[in-house]
C-alpha cells in the first residue's frame, strides 16, 4: 500500500506544475476553437487544441512503448 500515496501525491503535483505552466502558454486560444458569446454566456470548444494535445499524447505514448 506504500506506492498508491506516492502515486497520487505525484500525479497531484504534475497537475500542479501542468496549471501553472498553462498561464503562460496560451495552448487553449488557437485559431480553429469555437468561442460563441451571447449576452451573459460564453461556450468554449476547443477544437484544435483537442487535437494537437491527441497528436502529442499518441506520439509520447507510442515513443515510450517503444522503450518498453
């Protein structure tokens, strides 16, 4: 039962260090995501963004299997 803490409090930091970092790069305003305002309401898709971040996940993903 030692590795589930580890486990946990370090994928909590990795979303700590992966929100900060998203402050500064504007990953989710890319050209192609749909921003429809009308009055109070926003909506946010984002479309493009979606897609690079599969792209980049499927190609660590595929690298690291590689190694394996």
């Amino acid at each position: 039962m030692n590795s589930l803490p580890k486990l946990i409090m370090t994928i909590g930091v990795v979303l700590i260090i992966v929100g900060f970092l998203m402050q500064f790069i504007k990953l989710g305003r890319l050209p192609g995501d749909i921003i429809i305002r009308k009055g109070n309401t926003t909506f946010y898709f984002p479309v493009v963004t979606s897609i690079l971040l599969s792209i980049v996940l499927s190609l660590i993903f595929y690298v690291l299997g590689r190694f394996r």
